[in-house]
C-alpha cells in the first residue's frame, strides 16, 4: 500500500505538475498583451537549483497547463537571472515583458521562483499564454508564510514512523484509531515530495513545521538513556531541510517541551526527583523545572538538535496546555493558600513550583530552550507561541511577556479571546476561526507590546479549515481569509502560522492567501476574489463564484463556535453520524479523532453555552444562508467551459457537502431532543405528535445524507480530517447510516405507534 492509497487526494499534492489545463477556447491575446510559445525560449542566466526548477516550471506549465510550448533556444529571450541589489529580501522580484523579451529578476533565486508563479498566474487569468506589456515589483507583505504537509501525521513522528510517548494517542488513555505510517512509501520523501514543496510554494507558503520531541530527537550527557532513535531521525531532518533549502523554503520544528513521561515509566524510577505533578487527563508525570536539571536538559538538548541540522530555521513552542510538560502546563495557581495546600495534597499543585507563579515557569522554560537553540545557530528564531496563556492571567499576559528575552518573538493566536455572537447569542471566541477575522483584544495586546518594545509579532491563524468544519479541504469563506490578510498586514503582522495539524490542504483558501500577501495587494477582497476565480473558472463564471462566497461568509457569522459545540458536537461526522432510537447514554465522540465507538446521544454535554435549542437554532440558519450562496455559485456553471467547468462543480461540492453537514448535526440534535422528550413523555397525544417530529426529521435526514454520497465518490478530498488521519465519513459509512434510519422509520417508530393504539 501506498500513501496514494491511503489518502486518495494525495496525487493531487505530490502527483505530475502542469496535468490541468488552463487553456480557454476562444482566448485571445488582448490590446497590450503578448503571446507565448514557439517563439520564445527561455535564458536562465543563473545555474542555482531554484533557478533551474523555477525554469523546469515555467516551460511545463506553458507545454502542459496552456499548449503552448517554448522553442528549446534561439528565441525571444525569457530571462531568469538573479540581482541580489534588487532589495534585501530575496523573495522580491522584478517582472519586465516587453514585444522582444521578458525578464523574471529575483532579489534571491527563490526571487526569480516567486516571479515565475506571478507570470503564470497572469496566463490563468487570461486563459492562455498571454501577458500583459509593463513592469512589475512585487514584495512580500510577510517574512514567513509556515505551513505544513497535508499528508504528514501528527501522532506519529513523521521523520522516522517512532510511534510510542510522547507521540501516540495511546499515552493520553483515547480510545482512537491512527492508521499512520502503514505505508511503504510513509515518510517525509512522500509527505515533503518536491512536487508538493512546489505546490506550497506557488501558494505563498515559504516555510513548514514539523512536530519534534527532544527525548526522541537529542542526545543529552544528562541523560544519556535518551536519543536512541536520533541519528535516524536527525539523518531524515538533515535531508528534508536541504531539500527544501534547494527550493527557498525553511524548516521549523515545533515543540511542547519539556514534554513529560508515561507515570509508569522507567525514566521516573530512575530520576525520581526530577518527577513534576501528575495530569488529570492523562497518565503522564509531568518534569518540575524547579529542578536545575530539567532546564538544563532543555538548553542541552535543543543545542544538540540545532547543532547537527544547521539548517533548521527555528523553533516554535508552546507552553501551556497541550501534551503534559511542566508543573503549571496544566494547572494554574490559586492566589488561595487552603486551596493550594488542597490542590498539593491531592497531587496536582507542585510543592516546589508553588512558590513560583506560572508565569515564571512559563518563561523559564522558553528562555532555555532559546539559550540551547541560540548557542549553537544564533540565527534561528525561537517563537513562542501564546496559546492558552490566558490560564494563568489576563489578556494580554504580560506576566510572560515582560519576563521573555528581547529575541524572542511572540506568536499571538490571531481571533482568540474576542468576543462575537451566533444570531442574537453573545459569547466569547476562544479557538481558531475563519468566522472571527481577528485581530482579537488578546491579540492586539499582544502586538502592542511587542511593537513598543521594537519586537516583530506573528500571528497564528487557520486558512484552510477550523474546527468549525475540520474534515473539508477548506471554508468557502474566502471573503473571510482575504478579510483576515488585510488585517494581519494593517496590525503589523510580520510573520505566522498557518495552520495547526489539520486545515493544510492546498486549496482556493490557500491561493486566496497567496493573493492578499503580496504588495502590490488587490486593492479591494472583490478584487483579489475575481482574480482567484477567474484562474479557476474562468471570466464569465468567477462574479457568480465570488457572489456565492460572498453569501456563504456572511451566512457563517452565525455559527456556534464555541470549544465544546466545535470539540465534541457532530458536524466532523454529520452525515454518518448514526441516530438512536433507543437511549445509550453515551456522549458524542470526539470531533477531532478516530474514535473507536463514533456513537453518542447525549445532547447537553456539548452545547454549552449555547444550549440545544439554540445550535439547532444557528445550524439551520447558516445552512439556509449556505444553500443562497451555493445557489447563487451554481449559476456559474452555465458559463463555464471545459476544464473550468469540472473545476468549478467540484468547488461546488465542498461548498455543498459543509451545507449537508449543517443540516445533518441540527437534524440529529433535534431528533434526540424529540426522542428524549418522547421516552420522558406519559401523555399519549404528546407522544405521538414526538414521533411524528421524529419521523418528519428522520425521512429528512436520509434525504439530505444521501445527497453526501456522491459528493464523497465525486472528491476524495471530503470527509478527510488531517488530524485524525482518516476519513469521518465515507458512502459507505453514510450507507450504513442510511440502514439505521430505514429501521427507525419501518420498524421502531410503526412499534412504538402500534403501542400507543394498542
């Protein structure tokens, strides 16, 4: 088996580059503008790798992706040449057509690449190899555009396929599948194939993250027992970073350190004192930083890593939450001393880190592992990153923040801790969302600190999908993420995180990112929108298009999105998603992973704080606003032609399939609300107007599900959660759920009338 097996969309991303076409019947070349091909040749005046692929891509997108292939040499020149006297940031480029040549010149050879995917860009626009006569400079709006794989696990380490602690699932007690790393191609040669290095970087994307644990990556003389694995893992690493080096892409590992061992470990046994404060949710012994050599650990450890992969670009930390690590990462301190004697005697306050506040903690630990990291490459970046550091204090934090080294930068989460509403229900934003553009009251104090102090700040956003619908390859809610890249450059933003381990899929959302960060940017959304569908779908579709996304962003404002309803409510699995008939007692799954028993029937638990009234109440609206912009998009398939044509329907599939999923989860929620109400009921009449409600959702629902099906076999992109490392929903999955309403309609509900009447 192979990975293209595994995830079928997997070919898109690392397949043949230049299969689609682009070409429209009918296209011409316009007042002003030239036309490629036979005539020209290309010049590369530069023998540098990126050079040489930014030169490999232009003649294949112009032989495959328009028809129009180039003459081998003797041509009208098209030079790509590199001047470093341009500006001092490499990605800048100059593009110069003119009636006998054109010249692509980069600050840097990724300068000339970044040029190369502006020119073709321009071809897409015009359906065919035509370019407009002038001059263009362009410059990056941000320094670090970081990403990741969309085909790289998480709970696996990726380079090597190591899954035990503190990787596995297994370790935090889910009871999950993660069918990873089973392939024979599993690996970072697949899941950082250079044609999907290429793909991202014709996005915008210029850096990638990768998942790191230092027991697994480091050897450390304190801990000698440690770093077994590490000369396979930091051979892979090693070979990734210079191949995306060959492409002007860096590589950022992050880390959740020190990260802690199973309770039941050996290492406890030998280093008993080094042992932190259980976890709640896990059985996993946290290390106290109260101990000198903990922290020694973490500066040893991380100069080892940075010292073999010189390469390596930075770091990017989190130190709160998450995997267990130190004493405070998930405990905070109460001011109280009775309730801290309480917490210390039941196992879960550090008697030793109690003297200290978590925000020392916090900042003792980063400030280590930017000394490690800075001790051996001075130039990497240590980025920590501020996720759930509203535990310990308020916005924004600055306990932390005063206590962290100049040269550290800080990455805000972008829409955290703002306040928003669902229709007519306030409440507060406390996850990644497309739906709130940001930048939050967090967020904004975040920057302001750092911008009085003369420190860069970067921003952690979402651009592909949320937990607001986690297993589509994106929102189509580009009005959105245009809206957000306006704001991240008027904030300052300088740099940021794209993505978390899922929401990675190269897609329209990707693309519409590219768009708006780049100066010089669209002058409005609409803009940059029709120049994003024009590529796709051509002139005459793309004002439809970008209407109908118009209509789905606004529809999505009233999403519930709060860490429960997204967590743990059904949308992930909503078209398979079984009903109960008969109470099981047993709450919803996770939305975020394979759970072995996907069932669940207990409403209350999730809704908070919305209430199950109230999301059914959100769910339909947004749908019904979905079903006008997905209407309203329809209308472009009368104008689009050929390839466009297939594009634009299959689009129009996961604008579809997030309309299913909404009307789905608020038909499951409504019929167990009748269902609870109908088992709860004495009065006979009650009982029978219940059922009926239920047999009206039910037949409902098993219209809407079907519609799911192929839409599921049509893109294989649909259904798919990155982080849990499989499909949610599949025809097959929906089919068995379509099974279980036809036995509730033929069989439980006729039972339980005939009792009534009885």
């Amino acid at each position: 088996m192979k990975v293209v097996e595994t995830i079928p969309f997997a070919s898109e991303l690392i397949g043949p580059l230049h299969t689609q076409s682009y070409r429209r019947a009918g296209a011409v070349a316009r007042p002003g503008e030239i036309e490629l091909g036979a005539p020209w040749a290309i010049a590369r005046q530069d023998d540098g790798p990126i050079v040489c692929a930014a030169e490999e891509h232009l003649a294949g997108f112009l032989e495959g992706s328009m028809g129009a292939p180039l003459a081998a040499s003797g041509g009208r020149p098209i030079r790509l040449r590199v001047d470093e006297s341009l500006d001092a940031n490499p990605e800048v480029h100059r593009v110069s057509v003119a009636e006998g040549a054109i010249d692509v010149v980069g600050a840097g050879p990724i300068g000339v690449l970044q040029g190369v995917f502006h020119l073709e860009a321009l071809m897409r626009e015009r359906g065919g190899p035509y370019v407009p006569l002038g001059e263009t400079t362009r410059r990056p709006l941000f320094a670090h555009r970081i990403h990741r794989s969309a085909l790289s696990p998480f709970y696996v380490e990726e380079l090597t396929g190591f899954d035990g602690p503190p990787f596995d699932l297994r370790s935090c007690g889910l009871a999950v599948r993660y069918p990873a790393w089973t392939e024979e191609d599993a690996g970072p040669q697949t899941y950082y194939h250079d044609n999907h290095l290429l793909r991202m970087l014709e996005h915008g994307i210029n850096g990638i993250w990768l998942r790191g644990a230092l027991r697994e990556f480091a050897r450390v003389s304190i801990f000698p027992e440690l770093g077994a694995r590490s000369d396979a893992i930091l051979e892979r690493l090693c070979d990734l970073v210079a191949r995306a080096q060959g492409f002007g892409m860096k590589v950022f590992l992050y880390l959740n350190e020190p990260m802690g061992f199973p309770s039941d470990s050996p290492f406890w046994q030998r280093y008993p004192h080094l042992a932190g404060v259980p976890t709640r949710h896990a059985a996993v012994r946290t290390f106290c930083t109260s101990q000198p050599e903990v922290l020694q650990y973490l500066r040893e450890g991380t100069h080892y890593v940075f010292g073999q992969v010189t390469g390596l670009a930075g770091v990017i930390l989190i130190s709160a939450s998450e995997y267990p690590s130190h004493c405070y990462c998930h405990q905070s301190r109460p001011d109280d001393s009775a309730e801290q004697r309480r917490l210390i005697e039941e196992g879960f306050l550090c008697p030793r880190c109690v003297s200290r506040t978590p925000q020392e903690v916090v900042a003792e630990v980063i400030t280590s592992i930017r000394d490690g990291v800075k001790s051996a490459n001075p130039a990497a970046e240590v980025i920590a990153w501020n996720w759930s550091w509203s535990f310990y204090e308020p916005d924004p934090q600055m306990g932390i923040l005063t206590r962290l080294p100049e040269d550290v930068i800080v990455m805000g989460d972008y829409e955290r801790g703002e306040p928003t509403r669902a229709l007519d229900f306030d409440y507060e934003n406390d996850e990644y969302s497309i739906k709130v553009v940001g930048p939050s009251r967090r967020f904004c104090g975040v920057a302001e600190f750092q911008h009085s102090r003369g420190r860069p700040v970067y921003a952690k956003i979402q651009i592909g999908t949320t937990h607001e619908n986690p297993n589509v390859p994106y929102l189509p809610t580009l009005q959105k993420v245009a809206a957000k890249f306006q704001t991240l450059h008027a904030t300052g933003v300088t740099g940021m995180m794209m993505c978390w381990n899922f929401g990675n899929v190269l897609s329209l959302s990707t693309e519409t990112a590219r768009e708006f960060s780049w100066d010089p940017a669209p002058t409005s959304i609409e803009e940059g929108l029709l120049r994003v569908a024009t590529r796709h779908f051509g002139p005459e579709a793309a004002p439809d298009v970008v209407a109908g996304w118009d209509r789905i962003s606004r529809a999505h404002d009233d999403f519930p999105g709060s860490i429960p309803v997204m967590y743990y409510g059904p949308i992930s699995r909503a078209p398979s998603f079984a009903f109960e008939f008969d109470r099981i007692g047993k709450a919803f799954p996770n939305s975020w992973l394979l759970d072995e028993d996907p069932r669940g029937d207990i409403v209350g638990e999730w809704t908070s704080p919305f209430g199950g009234p109230k999301v059914v109440e959100c769910y339909r609206a947004v749908a019904a606003g979905w079903q006008e912009g997905v209407d309203r998009m329809r209308r472009g398939l009368a104008k689009a032609q050929g390839e466009d044509l297939e594009r634009l329907d299959r689009e129009i599939g996961v604008a579809e399939i997030c309309r299913i999923q909404l009307a789905c989860s608020a038909n499951l929620i409504d019929f167990l609300m009748a269902r609870d109400a109908f088992l709860g009921a004495t009065n006979a009449a009650e009982k029978r107007c219940l059922l009926d409600r239920m047999e009206a959702l039910c037949r409902d629902e098993r219209a809407t599900a079907a519609l799911a099906i192929p839409l599921c076999e049509a893109d294989s992109r649909l259904g798919w959660h990155g982080e849990a490392y499989g499909p949610m929903f599949t025809p097959e999955l929906i089919r068995a759920k379509l099974a279980g309403l036809d036995d509730i309609l033929t069989r439980r509900i006729p039972e339980e009338r005939a009792k009534l009447d009885g």
